[in-house]
C-alpha cells in the first residue's frame, strides 16, 4: 500500500432542553453561537440538531483533536444557545414530531416525505475515505456490504427512545430504513448503474436528488470518497475515531482485494437484511450474524475482531493497528453508547439518568 487515504468525519448531534432533555429547535441560533467561535455547523432537516464537519485528515490522532474540538465549542455554543448537546441516534425523550428547518429545500423534502420526515430527529456519524474515482467507490462498496452490520453493532447509541426501552440497541436504524433510499446498498456493477438507479429513485419521487441518496455506503456527491453512514452517532469522540480507523483499514483492504481480483463474495438481500436487524437489535454486547463465513450467529464481539484480523494490514500500515485493538478492549470492557443507556436506564427507569449519561460521554476526553 503505497499512499494512505484521507479521512474525514461529520457526527450529527441533538439540542436538547437542559432541564427536560426534550429536543428544542435552536439550531440556527447555536450555529450562529459556533460561527462566532471559529466552527462553522450544518443545519439538519429537523432544527433540534446539528453537524460537525472535520477537515480532511491523515490519521487518527489529528482526527482524535479535530473532533474533540468540533464536540466541545459546539457544547458550548448549544450551552449559549439555551442548549445541550447530546451525541445520541434518537433523543430519549422526544415529541411527537420534530419542526422541520426552514429551508426551500428542506420545506420540500418535508411535503413529499411527510412524517417519515416529520420524525427524522435522528443523529448518525459518516465516515469518509478517500478513494481514486467514482467507479473505485462502487466496487470497495460492493465489497463493504457484509461489515456494515457489524459496524452498526459497535455504534449502537438509540436504545431508549420516547421514554423506553426500544428492545433495540439502535432503534435509530429502524427508524431510518423507512426512507425508501436508505439501508444497505444494492450491489452495483458500474458507475452507470449506480447513476441509473439514483435517476430511477429520483424519477418515481423516492428521492429529490443524489443526495438524498442515504445508503450505508455509497460514493460521495461532494467529494472524491466513499462516504459509509451506517453508523448511529457514537457516544464519545474515542469511539468515532475507532469507527473511523476501521472503516479505512476496510476501504484499503477492499481497493487491495480489487488490485488483485478478489471474488467479491455473493450476499442475497434478504441475509444483509436479517444481519442489519439482528445488529440492531443485540448491538455490541449480542450476538451478530456472520455474513463472511456461513451466515451462523456469533458474539458480535467476536465477529468485530475477525474484521481487525481482516483489516490488520491496513491498520498496521497507517499505524492503527494498535489504536483500534486497544479501544475495541475498553469499549468491550465499559460498553457503547447502546450500553450505558441501559446501564442508565435500569437504575430507576428514569429518562433523565439516560440524558445525564449521554451529555457526560459526548464530552467525555475533549
């Protein structure tokens, strides 16, 4: 592997009311809060949230400061904005719908959607990495597809939802596979059949534009990467960082299979759909379904260090080998997001110990 690729990371985070935990629409004021401090925020379709854009990067350790700067100045901008910040897929504690941001294209988006988007308070992490050109996105996608629930699996952070436990560890991808354009990709054989899908989804009304084109993995439509967004938003910067170190390592090892012409192993649609639910619902300290080898359950945990294994050459090519088997550890050990909502959760059934536990992580090492 001669070069490394770039990354970079967007998080989307919720503005919650400080007192009650229940989502509040001040993202403009909080952006204008953050402009102020040097950090320029993106305005999500519903306007309880908001999202960090970190530069493109090398490696972990300046992504590890990029993030943990964009997480405290935005806190502190929700903060002057009447706000806390909260790095959860789904707020735990929320109303029956969310106001929609008041743009043109959002206004749009909102009437043709209707309450598939008037419910959309949902936060999620993407992830991008540099590749050569479009067609190299297609196929490292292609070859992605049997590691995205696993992924899902480590991000889990959507547990507790309307004052409940969902029964999911990311009830925050339920919610999302409603879109007609989201989900785990097809398998695409071309840039010309990928560009003939998303007009087919665009024609029918499915979608406005490529992008609102919201699989898992898929090429960019702004920049030269494959983007993966598969991921709830995780509870601290150092799992992100994790999430992202090991998407890399799988986007090289797929553009080096694609050098030596790998087979890309078959995987039917209905086996990536029963592995995105049992991902979901069991998380990280579950059971998963092996995708790689024989579609049997295993220890999600299990199946996460067969993918380091898979990955290790790039992960020790970039120097993260070590990084991302040690924080795998320390996020076995002392849970995900999914986990200390639980955790938060079974100790009164009180929504606001979850709220408490979710503010402490999103800040916790910035």
């Amino acid at each position: 592997m001669a070069t490394h690729p770039t990354i970079g990371v967007e998080e989307e985070f919720l503005l919650a009311d400080p007192a009650t935990g229940e989502p509040v629409a001040v993202n403009t004021t909080v952006a204008g809060h953050a402009a102020e401090r040097g950090v320029k925020l993106q305005l999500e379709l519903t306007s309880c949230q908001v999202e960090t854009t970190s530069d493109v990067v090398g490696g972990t350790r300046e992504l590890a400061d990029q993030l943990s700067r964009l997480r405290r100045i935005t806190a502190e901008a929700a903060e002057a904005g009447g706000a806390r910040l909260l790095a959860v897929g789904l707020p735990p504690t929320v109303p029956h719908e969310f106001p929609i941001t008041d743009t043109p294209r959002y206004r749009k988006i909102a009437e043709r959607h209707g309450m598939i988007a008037h419910e959309q308070g949902i936060c999620g992490a993407h992830v991008h990495v540099a590749v050569p050109s479009r067609e190299a996105a297609i196929r490292v996608s292609n070859r992605l597809r049997p590691w995205l629930p696993l992924l899902l699996s480590l991000s889990a952070n959507s547990a507790i939802y309307r004052n409940t436990n969902t029964g999911f560890a990311s009830w925050r991808s339920v919610l999302w596979a409603r879109w007609p354009s989201a989900g785990p990709p097809p398998a695409l054989d071309s840039v010309d059949e990928y560009d003939a899908v998303v007009q087919m989804l665009i024609r029918v009304g499915a979608a406005l534009d490529d992008g609102m084109v919201y699989w898992d993995v898929r090429p960019s439509a702004k920049f030269p990467t494959v983007e993966v967004r598969v991921a709830d938003v995780p509870a601290t910067v150092a799992e992100t960082v994790l999430l992202a170190a090991l998407i890399r390592g799988a986007v090289m090892t797929a553009l080096d299979d694609e050098r030596q012409r790998q087979p890309v192993p078959p995987i039917s649609a209905h086996a990536l759909r029963a592995a995105y639910w049992k991902s979901a619902r069991d998380g990280l300290d579950g059971e998963a379904l092996d995708l790689a080898e024989g579609h049997e359950c295993a220890p999600a945990r299990t199946l996460l260090e067969n993918l380091v294994e898979h990955v290790r050459s790039a992960l020790e090519a970039v120097g993260d080998y070590d990084l991302v088997t040690s924080e795998l550890h320390r996020v076995g050990e002392e849970g995900n997001g999914a986990m200390r909502q639980l955790r938060a959760w079974r100790r009164g059934h009180d929504v606001a110990d979850v709220i408490a536990e979710a503010a402490a992580a999103t800040l916790e090492g910035t």
